[in-house]
C-alpha cells in the first residue's frame, strides 16, 4: 500500500464503523462481540467512568493533557517526521493541534510525513469533538447503560440540555462526519480543479476540511491559503466549514429554519446573530485598512471576498489568505478584539464566546437606558448568568497578562508580536505576526502552556460556575461604592 493511501484508508474504516452503527437496521451487528468481551469487566469500567464523569473540571484537564502527551510521543516516533525534530516541537505541535489552535514552529508538510499529518489530523480531530463525546458514544455503541446520575453528570460535561445524552451525543458525531465529508469532497475537487494530482488534492481536501471544521489552522500548503486568495470558491468552502464547526451543532441544524423566517429559540438565536455582527463589521474593518496594505495587489472582487474570509478564520480557525506582516495598526486592534471573542459555545472555537460578549453588550445598553432587568425576545435575562459573563471575560484577561508576561520576561520578541501570539494561543486562533517563528525551546514550552490554558480554562471555569450554588439566609445591608 502506498504511504499516501495509509491515512484515507483509517478513515474509510472509521466511515464504515459509523456507517454499520447509524445506517444499519441492525445496530447491534459487529458490536455484540465486543460486548460481551467486555461485559466480565464491566463494574471495573463503571468505576472508572463515575470516576472520571464526577468531576468534570478534571475530565477537561486530564484528557487534553493526556492528549497532547500522546500527540507528542506519536510525532516524536521516527515515521512520523522526515529527519526527526526536537522535543519541544513535538510537544508545541501536539499541543496546538489536540488544543485546535494551530500556531505551528515546524513547516507541516516539509517536516511531517504522511503518518505524521495523519497523527495531527486525528490530534485535531479528537481535540476538536472532545474525548468525552467519542468515548461516550462508543460505551453506547458496546451495550453501556449509564446511570440517571451519569446521564446528568454527563449532561453538565458536554453543556448539552438534550433529554437523551446519547442521542445528543451521536448528534454531534453524524453531524460532524455529514459537514467534514461534504467539505472534503468540495475542496478535493476544487484542488483537483487547481492543478493538484488525485491523491494530493483528496489528501489535502480531507486535513483542510476537518482542520478547517475544528477550527485547527493546520494546513498543508507551505503558505496557508495564499497561494488561493484568488478562488473565492476555495475561501467560502473553508470559510462556511470553520463557522459552522464553530457553532454548536444544535445551532447548526437550526439555520434553515431561521433562514425561512421562523423564530427560534433565543440560545440559538443570539450566537447566530451576534456571529454574522462580528463577520460583516470586521470584514469592514480590514477591507478599510487594508484595501492598500495587505490586499493593495488584489482585485476589488477578490479584496471583498479575502476580507470576509479573514473576519471568518481570525475569530478562531488561523487560516490565512493575506501576509498580515505588514497590517495596519487598527487591523491589529480589530484582530486583537476578534480573536479574544472568538466563536460560540458549544463549537469546536475558542476564546470567551460570541454569547459572552452579547450578554456584556445588552448588560451596558440595559444600563445606560435606565433599564433594570435585561429583556431579549420576552425572556428575561438573571443575573446570574451576567456574573458569569463578566468572570468569564476577567478570568481571560488574567491569562492573556499572565501570558504576555511570561514570555515578556523570557523572550527576546517585540511586544506587539507578544501580545498578539498570547492572544491567538489563549482563544486558540493559531495566527501570527512572526513571533512564533522566533521562540526558543523555553518560549516553545510557554506557550504551549498557554494554548492547553486557553483551551481548558474556559472550560473548566464554566464547570466550576455551573456546580450548584449555596444561598446564604442572611440578609445583609446593601453597600454603596463609588465607580466614578
């Protein structure tokens, strides 16, 4: 078998997999065998998993750990890489991708093999749907029967307020298998179209598509997308993947209601909303500022098309279809502000999330109209979930200081390339200014620290402020304290 053909061949087996478990009438063919290899075993794997699901915040902080040490033992292993590469690139890399960031120190496709680009892919792929949703699927598909305190313990781990777990769970597998295999189809064929060979262009259709789906940035070309700032077909493909990776997939199946005009739910309806704001008004922005900077060479079409691609991908995905060496100071800001927010709960995007920064939106409007409850669609909007927005917001902060800071002190980089390496590792964006390409073996394991920060602080955070609150009985006197 070709080395070339070794990746799509796992993944052909992995498509039959599902195929045999969700298409077939008979679910239980191929599994029933396993089960009851297992089944002897079975109160020693409940314990495990009880052990494991009861405390989320650690579930979220041990898998991905666990996950970038694997990433990092498989791409230090001699098929994985040409000549072999160092530790503290093995472990960046790892990182990145099981953190879908996508900031990279070695060139993917000049230094990684075929199996190395296909142990990126899969580090991407289960850092992008989360251990969890996989492992949880397969104990259903082997015959695992949880418990109504598991269900509900899950239920909190996965942020899902579906009845069934399971059924919510398989939802975002079939959903995420139908949009990564559309997208690798269109663009094999698109990169075909372009002058690549067969295998090269599915190859290449496949890892941008899950990258692109999980909101990675790795890419195969040496340049990012640059070389196709001038396929618009190439861009929106890419560009429609990472936003609907970056939507939750119960948002996602719900846009061609919204688009026929039907009203939906207000947690659907405030991400989609509030995402489309950020696409057009940043796409303004950088079409603006950069209409004879980084774009000057391009076409007034293909301008106006890379403008909505990179307000696409700087919320989170790190493809990029301009050299933003050379950007404007207010390009800049835009791209600092963008990639703090990110992408929306529930997706496979990073950062504080699209609904945290409409919550602070509304919480200011409501305040300066002399409003003292937040209404939105008739639902009032407690104030509890306002707190949470704003420790959400503070808490990111915290990181991106503590960040700039460590590599402020450790690194000989310019501190516009500081801030904007901090930020894009913390809201795992995977852009870059040139200062990735400068960090030194201690800045490499920094910010790798900083990347598994900026992907299971939130989190776990949100864990943490989802565990039931004690109200005290005592009614205390209200402060006064000036803010101005």
């Amino acid at each position: 078998m070709n080395i070339l053909d070794y990746p799509i061949f796992v993944l052909l087996v992995i498509v039959t997999v599902f195929w045999l478990y969700f298409i077939s009438k008979d679910r239980k063919l191929g599994f029933r065998r396993l089960y009851k290899s297992i089944k002897y075993h079975k109160h020693i794997n409940k314990n495990l998993l009880f052990l494991f699901v009861g405390n989320p915040a650690f579930v979220i902080l041990s898998t991905f750990f666990l996950l970038g040490l694997m990433g990092t033992l498989l791409l230090l292993s001699p098929i994985a890489t040409y000549n072999g590469i160092t530790f503290s690139d093995a472990l960046f890399t790892a990182v990145s991708a099981s953190c879908v960031t996508g900031l990279i120190t070695l060139d993917t496709p000049s230094v990684f093999t075929s199996y190395g680009q296909f142990f990126i892919l899969l580090l991407i792929q289960l850092g992008g749907l989360g251990i969890m949703t996989i492992t949880t699927v397969a104990l259903a598909i082997v015959g695992y029967r949880f418990s109504l305190k598991e269900e509900v313990l899950l239920k909190n781990l996965t942020e899902t307020n579906h009845k069934d777990i399971l059924c919510s769970l398989s939802l975002i597998l079939k959903t995420t298998i139908l949009i990564e295999g559309i997208g690798a189809i269109v663009l094999s064929l698109l990169f075909i179209d372009s002058g690549l060979k067969y295998k090269d262009a599915i190859w290449r259709g496949l890892f941008t598509a899950v990258s692109a789906f999980c909101n990675a940035g790795f890419s195969l070309q040496y340049d990012s997308l640059i070389s196709f700032q001038t396929s618009p077909c190439v861009l929106y493909t890419v560009a429609i993947l990472i936003v609907l990776g970056g939507l939750a997939p119960a948002t996602t199946l719900i846009i061609p209601k919204w688009i026929m005009g039907k009203k939906i739910e207000l947690m659907h309806w405030l991400p989609i909303v509030t995402t489309l704001v950020l696409i057009f008004g940043c796409a303004f922005f950088i079409l603006v500022f950069e209409w004879e900077k980084s774009m000057e060479y391009l076409s007034v079409a293909d301008k106006f098309h890379n403008a909505i691609f990179q307000s696409v991908t700087l919320r989170t995905a790190g493809f990029n279809s301009v050299d933003f060496s050379g950007i404007s100071s207010i390009t800049y800001l835009i791209m600092l502000f963008a990639m703090f927010v990110g992408g929306n709960p529930g997706g496979t995007a990073g950062g504080i999330k699209t609904t945290t920064l409409a919550l602070l939106f509304l919480t200011f409007w409501a305040n300066i109209t002399g409003r003292s409850n937040i209404i939105l669609q008739n639902r009032k909007i407690g104030y509890e979930i306002v707190y949470k927005a704003v420790t959400i917001v503070f808490a990111g902060l915290i990181m991106v200081f503590a960040g700039v800071f460590m590599l402020e002190v450790t690194q000989d980089i310019s501190l516009k390339a500081i801030i904007f390496e901090v930020i894009s590792a913390i809201a795992t964006v995977g852009l870059s200014i040139g200062g990735t390409s400068q960090l030194d073996s201690l800045g490499k394991i920094i910010v790798a620290f900083i990347m598994y920060s900026g992907r299971v602080g939130p989190l776990t955070l949100f864990m943490l402020l989802s565990n039931n609150r004690q109200s005290t009985r005592i009614n205390h006197l209200e402060a006064k304290i000036l803010l101005s």
